[in-house]
C-alpha cells in the first residue's frame, strides 16, 4: 500500500524542515551561540519523520538524544524547540533541558533523557498506565543500536512482552554508538533478532525509505492497539556527522558516509515525487525554500529571546517543595 | 478510634486504604501480589484488587520505569524495593528520571511515585540485603526520602506519600516491623518535611531516625538520672530536611549528637552537622558528635554485625563527651 | 504544727516554677492530698498538694509568679496556731538568690528563665564588659547574638554610656536590695567563752556537722605533678592581667575540680530518697573568710565556663562576700577552702 501523494508530500516537508534545522543548529553550535553540545541527526530524517508521521496525536512518544527531527515533528512549534536548544526562556522548557531533554506533555513528547536505555524502561509506563486507563495510545521509544548494550532493554522486552504491554521500540540503528561499530559490540549480524529471545515480533526496515518505515509502525501501531503487544523495528540507517557536533568521525573507513549520502533519504522521495507522482522540482524547490524561510525564523526567535532569569534555577524542583534559595 | 498494630500492619492498612481511595493508586513488585509481599507487607490486595497488584519479573529498572511512566500519565504507583540495596539496579530510574519529572515538565507534570524500600542492618543477612541507603539518594534534589520509625508514623507518612505529587523513597525499617503501637483505624496523613520532637529536654538534642531512636531514648533516660536533659529530635523525612525544628533546639540546648546507622563518611549526620555548624556555630558550646555505624560493610555473623553498629553506650559516651566538654 | 509550704523541686532539672493557680483561698480548712495549687514548669503543669491536715493560714506568693524552688510558697497550720515566727523567717528567707541569667549551660534552663545569650555572644559581652541583660535578642528563641551585642555596644559607645560594670556584679540585682537588708539584720558578734554565736556562725557549725554526718568519711592523697599547669600559670596570669584580670590558684582549682566532677559522674552521686542521683549542674562553694565568720558563695554551672570567666566571677563573690551572705545559695557540689596564707601544712577538713 503505497503512500499517497498528499501524504509523502507532507513527509517530504517534515524531512526537509529536519534537514533544515539540523544544519541551523550545527552553524550555531560551531559558532559558539548554542551552549553544550549538539547531536545531529542529518541523514536520519526518514526513520524520524515516517515515526512520529505513523503514530496518532495521542501517542506517547520518547525521541532519544539525536531526536531534534522527532521532537519537531510531534507538535511542539519548531520556534520554541530552537530557543531551548539555544537556552532561552521561551524555550519549550524554559532553558531547563537544552538539546538533550525537551520535552512537551501537550503533545506527548515524553523525551527526557541523555541516558540511553533509561526511557526504554520509562517507556513501561506509559504503556502500561493506556491499559490500565483503557485507551488506545500507543508508546514508541526512540533507541539506537548502541542502546541496545543495556541491560534495561532486557528488562523492559521481557516486562512488554510478558504483559502485552502496546510499545513500539524504533531502534534507528545508524550504526556506530559513538565510534564503535555495532558489529564490534553485538553478536547479532541484525540487531532485530534479538527481539526474537522474548517471542517479540521484529522487522528489519530500510530506515532511509520513508514509506517502508511508515508501512511498519501503522503495522506495529495496530498490533499494539489490538492488544497483541510489543514489537522492535530496526531502521537501517546512517548518521553523516560524528556523534557530536565537531567530531570528525575519524573512525569511519573512507567512502562509507558518501556512500549512505547516495541513499539520502530526501533525495529518494523526491526522486519518487517527481518520477510517480509528477511533481515539478521548481515546486519541491518552493517547499524546500519555505521550510528554509520558517527554520530561519526559528533561529531568530530564539536568538531573539532572552535569557531565563537565573533565579528560575529553582522552580520546579518539587512539586510540594519550595527550594531554598542561599545565594 | 485507635487499636495496637504492628509497623508491618500500619503499612499494610495504608496500601489498602489508599487503593480503596484512589483507583489511580496500584501497587507492582516482585512478589507483592498473589503471595503479599516477601515480608508480608502487601497481603490481601491482589485478592481484592487482581488487576491493581502486579508481580513483576526480577526486573527493578523496569519496576521503577514502568512506576515513573505510568506516573507522568496520573497514575500513582507504590513499587516496592524487597531491599533498598537493590536501589542500585534502578537507580538511573530513581535519579535521572524520577526526580527530573516535574523540573523537566516545568511543572505540567509530577512523578507521584512512592518506592517503599526495606532498609536497615540487624537480621544477619550481610551487606547486600543491611544497608542503610538514605545517604545514596539524600543529595538528589527532587526526591523525597521518609523514613517513619513507629506504626503511627508508618501508615501516616504512607498515605501521606502516596497523596503527595513527588516521588518519594518511603524507608521501612526491618526490625521495626513488628514494633507495636497505637494505631487509629481512619485513614490519615501525617506532614511530611516535618520533623518530630520526641522528648523536650534543655542540655543536648539528639538527633536520630528509625530504629536509632530506642538507643537515643534508652541514653536519654540515663542521662536524666544524672541531671541532663536530652532532648530528641526524628526527622521523620530526612530530605527536603525540616532545618527549622533542628535549628530551634540546638540553639537551645547548644549540643548536637546525631545516631546514625550506616557508614559514617558522608552520612545524613554529616549533613545535619555541618548544616548545624553552618548556621548556628555561634549558639554551640561543645563540638557536633556523630554516633555511627563504622565505615566497613555489614558482615554476616552476629558477632560482627553487632560490632558495626552504634550501642546505647556510645550514644551515652558522646552526650557525656559533649557535656563535659 | 505549722508548716512551710515551699516551691518544690520536680526532677533534678528544676530550677523555678510558676505558681500558675491557687486553688484554694487563705483560711480554707484542707486535708492531706487536697491540692493546694498548681505549679507549673515548662508546659508541665504539676499539682501541690497538702502535706497534712490543717487551714491554708497565709499565702506568700501570688499567682502568676515566678520562683526559684525552695522558696516560700504558703503557710499551713493549726487553726490557731501562732505562725508568726515563721512568718518572720520566711521574711529573712526573702533573699533567694536569682540565678545569674544566661551564664553557663543555663540557656538551656528552660523557657522560663526567658534571658537566653549564645557561648559567643556571653563572652563578647564579657569581653566588652556589657551588661547584656537589658539587651533584646534577636536571634533564635529570642537568644541575644554577637551581633546584637555589637550592635547595642555600637549604638551605646557614641552615646557615651557604656556600662562598665561587671556583669556579675550586675546580675545580682538581689545585691543592691533585699541582701543587703538581709546581711545588716546579720550583726556581727563579739562571741567568746560562751557568749552567743551569730547566726551565720551557727549555721556554718550546723552546715560543718552535716556534711560530716551526710558523707562518707573517707581521705585519698595523691600527688599530681602539676610542673605544666604551673608553667601554664606563669604564662596566663600577665595575660590575664592585660585584661584586668585577677588570675588566682584558687581559680584554676575551681577549673580543674569542675572538669574532675564533670568527668567522674561518681564523684557527684549523691543519696536521695533512697535513691541514687547524680546531681548536675557543676556548681562549686568557695568558701571566703569575713570577719563575721565564714561564708560559702557558690559559682554556677562551672563545667561550661571559661578560665577568665570563672576568674571574674571568683573576684566578685569574693567581693561580695564581705557585704553580704548568701544564705540560700549553697553549695551541692563541693566547696572549696583556699588556705595557703595561713602557711599551715596539713589542712583536713571533712566536709
């Protein structure tokens, strides 16, 4: 069941504004405006997008660490995500979580973590409390293929699995955790088999094929809302920068990332756009320019946003506790 | 109306008045539901509530997990911890998740977990299941660690904690739970971040929790006889910390000794000593006294896990030192 | 037979009580075990009750106050009965001292007492030479603090009015009043081959056979090597003297049996009741020679005070001592005779 041409089309926006996004922060984390440091998910755009593209409004869903694209997407506007990874207050959460930890509860965006393996657990709970309350939300987790090497994985499939729990584990495998290959870590020559262990159905999926990842979480999506429980993509795909904003992914064998570069996944579906569904490249061009026109906006936003005031440090800290401030 | 329970019963009749309450309120362990709980606490409520009280696999990250998730959707789980040692195997759920909920959420969501954990030396069961943990999750801003040391106190700071929208580390003191006393039949909360003082005296306050206190009291009926009052201070929620009443008294009496089992480096008396001698240095009049277990694990035999913890001498030698100082 | 009813003493902590309520009227016939009156200490309210049968003939303290135990609370007696002697005592009895406020461990000596001053604070204000009583605290329970002594010695010294009193002196205000009535009642007199005793010469004679019936007999000598204390001496006393203070063996004596009491809780077990007590505070009797015979002030709480401080407060009793007679404050502890001006060897005194 091939997509339709208004749905890729929309896609292909949601890849592009990635794309464009991606590319803003790392000129502003190079140039020292964005504090901390950045992961970047150019080249992933597909996985990311046909993810949160899948999946209802009311499902839950944890982007990990390299998930700007997804938070993106889940609803959260694009202006307010860029001030918090500038560390603004009218960041979505005020300057609190920068890159690694944004999170919005309105559009359940659950993704607060720098700790891989911990929302895979977390995960378990919104899982459990769409049963416990009778609904139909789904939950899927972001993981990665180094992900993978913790134990709370284990510990969650076996939880899922055994209660029937509805999550959908997306492991965008972009193979290397940091500069270790997952083939040096893993036994498995395919990471998805390791659901196998836990009678966890598992699928193998070209993560850099946005209708193929969309066809597998709607496939997912409906077992889990059946009540059928657990299942693990795998999405074959690739970063091209290092892990960070600024490594020079020295470890990688020459011609690999221009190699992944000719499966760029929003060439592909422009590609297809234009060979099946007869869209003209001055109009992808006009999208392509629009999504540009509103990431620069975004930048702007959030350069133009001030500061927190310090003293915010202590809000939030507890729900029935003031903190004391000493300073 | 008030009747004599067992510390292990008030807990007990917390979970199950709080279930009967909040329909949000279920409880997940390993072994809590159809056999009630490895030392009983949880029995009876799989029976009524089959759906509520979940048996889990060995699996603590996940029982915290699931606990911190379910939490954020306005669930109010109580996960049960069969040892508090096993903090260690979900302690990234605890500290990176848990207590970061409501501060990442600005507020527009909590984590209104409670993890009742099973703490403490004395049942010859060495240094993986004696621990006294309070000090590895006391400098986490955002949790919230209780620790009641009578059937009262325990079924009021359960519900307590189970209403309240934090997480909260609820420490139950093994040997305590078949301490008796007098308990009322109604549910009700007792304030958390509220220390208790236990007995008024003028010369020294001591400070103590849990099952410190019968040495902290047993010393201060000794030291009435030769004419210095003690007076005795349970913190009763050990962080956030009720500064305030320790402060008070210790500006009174201007004598700190603080009981305290587990190790003594970096122990929650290190923190009330210095937070005492940070200040109120100015109202002291004798040096701030630990009384402590010794910094080594808890070794099985009874010979060797008695030598480790504070005796009711020691309590009474650092008060005598602090008076005659 | 009349009876002295007397602020009573509930635990060895005790040092005042307030007579909260009276719940009987002068002249109402009372059984033994009817409560008289309510005596409160801290939050604890306690009830006095009657020791015998008789008629509540007078009562000497009213409601509300507040009084050191031991001092006179009511009269009960015979219908009839002549009280008037014991009236007169009671009125010669008036003197109880006030303890000194916040000297010691005594911030600790209860709410009562109100006048609470930190360790620190106490000795600045010893240092500055201030009387800090009239001092309002600002710090915890109301506690005068170092800064507030600052601040009233900042305020004070522009104004030119610094007290320059000591502060022990000034902390017995029963000095300038009631005492001093108390000591000229008390005349010295010319007693010999059998001519009457003085008053303070009986009770001296009496308080000597006590401590001998009350105590075990029993003498330890020991020698202590003290080549360090008195190199110690040698190096305080210009120090001490620096700061206009008197630095005497009698103080470092004081000192060195505070710490020996403080340390050997034995040593301060006394029998009550048949019962063992360890009786605290340190509190210590010097006794002073005066012409009318010999007095015994006692210093407080000495366990929780410093050397200069025990130095100054040592000159002042002893100043004191030859006004007036601080009958009711007697020792509990052990008194101490400083005798070496009498260049005599040997010098045993059992009490």
């Amino acid at each position: 069941m091939a997509l339709t041409k208004k749905r890729l089309l929309e896609l292909y926006c949601d890849m592009v504004s990635i794309r464009k996004f991606e590319e803003a922060v790392e000129n502003y984390s190079k140039n020292g405006t964005i504090p901390g440091f950045i992961h970047l998910s150019i080249g992933q755009e597909a996985a990311q997008a046909g993810v949160v593209g899948a999946l209802k409004k009311t499902d839950y869903k944890f982007p990990d660490h390299r998930g700007h694209g997804a938070i993106c997407l889940c609803g959260t506007e694009k202006k307010r995500v860029m001030a918090e990874i500038f560390g603004k207050v009218d960041g979505i959460n005020g300057g609190r979580g920068g890159s690694m930890h944004i999170n919005d509860l309105s559009c359940r965006n659950m993704g607060f973590n720098g700790i891989q393996g911990s929302t895979v657990v977390t995960a378990l709970g919104t899982a459990f409390a769409s049963t416990y309350k009778k609904t139909d939300a789904v939950t899927a987790v972001f993981m990665g293929d180094g992900t993978l090497g913790e134990g709370t994985c284990h510990e969650s499939m076996n939880m899922a699995a055994t209660w029937k729990l509805p999550i959908i584990y997306c492991l965008l495998n972009n193979q290397y955790a940091i500069s270790t290959h997952y083939t040096e870590s893993h036994p498995q020559k395919q990471l998805a088999t390791w659901a196998d262990g836990y009678e966890v159905p598992n699928e193998v999926v070209d993560g850099n094929d946005i209708e193929a990842v969309v066809e597998a979480v709607e496939r997912a999506a409906e077992r889990a809302r059946k009540g059928e429980g657990p299942t693990l993509l795998e999405f074959m795909t690739y970063r091209w920068q290092g892990h960070f904003s600024g490594d020079p992914a020295a470890y990688r064998p020459d011609g690999e990332l221009e190699a992944w570069q000719q499966k760029c996944p929003i060439n592909r579906s422009r590609k297809q756009l234009m060979e099946i569904h007869g869209c003209s490249g001055a109009e992808l061009d006009e999208l392509d320019a629009r999504a540009d026109a509103e990431i620069a906006e975004a930048v702007q936003f959030a350069l133009d946003s001030p500061w927190p005031d310090p003293k915010n440090a202590l809000k939030h800290v507890y729900a029935t506790v003031q903190v004391e401030d000493w300073k | 109306m008030a009747r004599k329970l067992s510390y292990a019963k008030a807990i007990n009749e917390a979970l199950h008045q709080e279930m009967e309450h909040d329909p949000s309120v279920f409880i997940l362990g390993e072994d809590v539901a159809r056999m009630g709980g490895d030392f009983g606490i949880t029995q009876g409520i799989w029976h009524k509530w089959p759906d509520r009280a979940r048996d889990t696999a060995l699996s603590e990250s996940a029982i915290i997990g699931l606990s911190v998730g379910s939490a954020v959707c306005g669930l109010r789980p109580v996960a049960e911890l069969m040892f508090a040692d096993f903090v260690t195997v979900c302690y990234d759920q605890l500290v990176n998740n848990a207590a970061k909920i409501h501060f990442m959420y600005g507020g527009e969501a909590s984590c209104p977990i409670v993890v009742r954990a099973v703490t403490g030396s004395g049942i010859r069961c060495a240094y993986h299941h004696s621990q006294s943990i309070e000090p590895w999750l006391m400098n986490i801003p955002g949790l919230i660690i209780v620790a009641p040391a009578t059937p009262y106190e325990a079924k009021g700071m359960l519900i307590s904690a189970i209403r309240n929208n934090d997480p909260v580390v609820f420490l139950e003191h093994k040997l305590l739970y078949n301490r008796k006393g007098e308990v009322p039949v109604e549910p009700y909360e007792i304030e958390l971040f509220k220390a208790e003082i236990e007995r008024k005296g003028d010369d020294i306050t001591i400070v103590a929790t849990m099952r410190m206190l019968d040495l902290a009291h047993a010393a201060a009926k000794e030291l009435e006889n030769e004419g210095v009052g003690v007076e005795i201070i349970d913190p009763r929620t050990l962080f956030p910390l009720d500064k305030r009443t320790i402060i008070e008294s210790v500006a009174k009496t201007g004598r700190l000794v603080v009981v305290q089992e587990g190790p003594k480096v970096m122990g929650f008396g290190a923190e009330i000593g210095a937070m005492v001698s940070e200040e109120i240095f100015e109202y002291l009049r004798a040096p701030i006294k630990r009384v402590t277990s010794l910094d080594v694990p808890i070794a099985f035999s009874p010979e060797l896990e008695d030598y480790v913890n504070p005796t009711m001498d020691h309590v009474l030698a650092a008060c005598r030192s602090v008076m005659s100082f | 037979m009349a009876v002295l009813l007397r602020m009573p003493r509930y635990g060895a902590n005790m040092e005042e009580g307030t007579l909260a309520s009276w719940l009987a009227a002068e002249g109402d016939a009372v059984s033994a075990g009817d409560v008289l009156c309510e005596i409160e200490i801290e939050k604890l309210s306690n009830e006095l009750e009657a020791p015998e049968d008789g008629v509540l003939r007078a009562i000497l303290c009213p409601q509300g106050e507040t009084l050191p135990c031991g001092a006179p609370l009511a009269v009960l007696a015979g219908a009839d009965e002549d009280i008037s002697a014991l009236l007169t005592d009671v009125s010669a009895d008036a003197d109880v001292p006030d303890e000194v406020p916040g000297s010691g461990s005594g911030s600790g000596s209860g709410s009562g007492s109100g006048l609470r001053i930190t360790p620190k604070a106490l000795v600045l204000a010893e240092e500055l030479n201030i009387d800090y009583r009239s001092i309002a605290g600002t710090g915890i329970l109301g506690a005068i603090t170092r800064e507030d002594i600052r601040a009233w010695a900042g305020g004070k010294a522009s104004a030119k009015a610094v007290n320059t009193k000591k502060p022990d002196e000034l902390s017995k205000p029963a000095e300038t009043s009631g005492p001093a009535g108390a000591a000229n009642a008390v005349k010295p007199s010319e007693s010999r081959n059998g001519a009457r005793m003085s008053t303070i010469r009986k009770v001296t004679a009496r308080r000597m056979m006590e401590s001998l019936s009350g105590s075990a007999q029993s003498t330890i000598m020991m020698d202590a090597d003290i080549t360090d204390l008195v190199k110690a001496y040698k190096v305080l006393k210009p120090v001490f003297a620096a700061d206009g203070i008197k630095l005497s063996w009698t103080a470092v004596i004081l000192k060195a049996a505070a710490e020996t009491l403080t340390r050997h809780p034995g040593i301060r077990t006394i029998i009550e009741g048949g019962e063992l007590l360890t009786t605290y505070p340190i509190d210590i009797g010097v006794a002073v020679d005066v012409d009318y015979g010999l007095v015994v002030p006692v210093l407080r709480k000495l366990d929780a005070k410093p050397l200069k401080t025990i130095c100054r407060e040592l000159a002042a009793a002893i100043d004191r001592a030859g006004g007036i007679w601080d009958r009711k404050n007697l020792p509990r502890l052990l008194s101490i005779a400083s005798i070496g001006y009498a260049e005599c060897e040997v010098f045993h005194s059992d009490p």
